[in-house]
C-alpha cells in the first residue's frame, strides 16, 4: 500500500481534471483551475511511480484502486 493512495488520487484528479476541461470549453470559461488539477494529478502518478522503484504499470492500477476501497472499508 506503499504508493496506492498516490496513484488513485491522481487517476481521480486526471479524470476530474478533464471532464472540467471539456466543460469549461462548452461554456467558454476559463480552463484554469482544471488545468491545475491535471497537473496536480500528473504529479501524484509521478510520485507513485518514484516510490514504486519506477516499475509501475497501467495494469496496477485496478489492483491498486481495490486495495485503497480494502483499506478504507476494513
């Protein structure tokens, strides 16, 4: 569980990052504030990535989203 909080935040905030994106330019407003959640997300999956030993794949990151619902029900 070393890095698997890290790494779903940051899928999260990417996910949430780009559906305000997408929205703010359906209604012509500035991006600003998603741009910064994107990369604040980016920087989270980079940490994990550097506590990982950098042998992170894409496939982990079911594993670690199960593992992160785990710890919070138990």
């Amino acid at each position: 569980m070393g890095y698997d909080l890290q790494l779903v935040g940051g899928v999260l905030l990417l996910i949430f990052g780009f559906v305000g994106v997408a929205n703010s330019y359906v209604d012509q407003r500035s991006p600003l504030y998603s741009l910064i959640g994107m990369l604040v997300g980016g920087a989270l999956i980079l940490w994990a990535w550097l506590l990982s030993g950098q042998t992170l794949t894409a496939n982990q990151i079911p594993n670690a989203i199960f593992r992160v619902i785990g710890y919070w029900l138990y």
